[in-house]
C-alpha cells in the first residue's frame, strides 16, 4: 500500500472542501467521523456501500484535507482534520454540518 | 427563450448549493451579485469569460437556488437570493463568502 497524501493545512483550499462536502455520501460520513472520533473506514460509511466507492469517497475527503487517514494493521484509520479546516475556514464546518440535508 | 426555471425554497438543497459554490468562478461572480446587487450576466463575470461558459455558470448558480434570474428587454438581470439561501441555511452563505480563497 502506498502511503496516504495529506495536503498540508495551507494547501486545503474553500474549492476543494466544498466540492468534497457536497457530495451527500462524503458529507455523511464526514458528519460521523466529526461527531465520533477516529473510526475506521467501514465503521463511518453508509451501511451496504460497495467497498470501492467508500475507498474513492475517503479519497476525495482526505485530499481535500478533511481526513486524515493511518494505516492500523489491516484496517484505516480516518479521523476529521476539524483543528485544520477551522484554522483556515472558521466556522465553516459547524456552519455546513448545522444545515439540515 | 424559454422562461427560467427556479428551485422554490424549500426546493434548495444544501448539495447544491455547495457544488455550486465549489467552482471558483461561481463563487466569485455569486460574491459580487451578493455584494453588489442585481447585476447583468456580464457586469457579474470575469473579464474575458466566454459568454457559454457564463451561461453556463449562471445556470448552475440559478438551478441551485442562489440565483433568480429575469429577462430585462435584451439582457438577462441577476439577482442572489439571499433571504431564501438565509432561510434555508442559516449563515451559510456569510461564512463562506467570508473564508480566504
């Protein structure tokens, strides 16, 4: 497995959290990982999502600099960068996870 | 022309709405129509813009809710529904016009 890209927090830009956020899936899981802490990657997606459309879905969250993702023995770890989006985006996070879908 | 096609409110999806702000472009004329007021489609747009690629992106603005727009003898007049993204997500829009591109 190759390692896992994270963009520093000065590279996370509004675009691409926006665009990572507006997906309904992403923002689900997002909302999860934000509320519970670190999970694993099956833990916080939908129930009976194929494996290869939650692995794209963690993808674009992680390069967007919404997640940070660790390799624990056979599984990921994701957990929300919250300290780093509220660094560059104040309030934003708490605004979008606020709204009701 | 066909008359346009205007989400009602209670119609406006908060995953459309962030799709629609993601693109840069979008986000940077719907931040002068904000701003400014009712504008025309190119008093709103980047210099140089390609008029179908501004046709384009008022689309998506307007199909998301955040635009209304109206016919005004040869123009096309645009307006950021403020109230009703207000209404719908409240400080939503004020956080992210407010973030640092």
């Amino acid at each position: 497995m190759r390692p896992f890209l994270h963009p520093k927090r000065e590279e996370i830009t509004l675009s691409g959290v926006l665009h990572a956020l507006a997906d309904p899936v992403r923002r689900a899981m997002f909302r999860r990982l934000a509320a519970h802490g670190p999970d694993s990657c099956i833990a916080c997606a939908p129930p009976a999502l194929p494996k290869s459309t939650l692995s794209h879905h963690v993808r674009v969250l992680r390069e967007a600099g919404l997640v940070r993702s660790e390799k624990r023995s056979t599984e990921v770890s994701n957990t929300a960068r919250l300290d780093d989006i509220e660094a560059r985006f104040p309030g934003l996070i708490a605004v979008i996870l606020g709204c009701k879908d």
